[in-house]
C-alpha cells in the first residue's frame, strides 16, 4: 500500500510540473488570451488586472449578487 502512495504522489508531482511549465508556455498563453473565454473561462474569471475584476464585482453588486475574489498565484516564480 505503501508503494502504491508513493507512486501517485510521484505521478502528481510530475503532472504538476507539466501543467505549470504548459502554463508558462507563450504559446499556450496567446492560446488562452484568444479563446479561453470563449472556451468557459469567462465564468469563472473576472478579469487579468485588479481594474477589471473590481468592475465585474461591481456590476455583480449591483444585481444584488454577493461576491467576492481570490488572487491566483500557482505558477508564482518569484515573490511579489
């Protein structure tokens, strides 16, 4: 049993790496830039800058709708 925990955990440390460096893809991000809202990002995703995200919360707000915001930060390389 022990074995088979420290496969997954080496399985998901892997898969995690690959996410992150799909992520850190210029590539991937022009990808994403075109067509992840399109895509169903858009739903979950206020916006990429404090500015834009104050505005969608503000018009959530404004319907009457509670909400509220988190700062994404998996591929952080470097302290802000």
């Amino acid at each position: 049993m022990a074995a088979v925990a420290q496969l997954n955990g080496a399985v998901n440390a892997t898969l995690r790496k690959g996410i992150l460096a799909t992520a850190d893809s210029a590539r991937m991000q022009r990808l994403v830039r075109r067509h992840g809202k399109r895509l169903g990002a858009g739903r979950f995703v206020a916006g990429e800058t404090l500015d834009e995200c104050a505005a969608v919360l503000r018009t959530l707000n404004d319907q009457g709708l509670d909400a509220n915001t988190t700062l994404l930060g998996e591929g952080v390389l470097e302290p802000g």
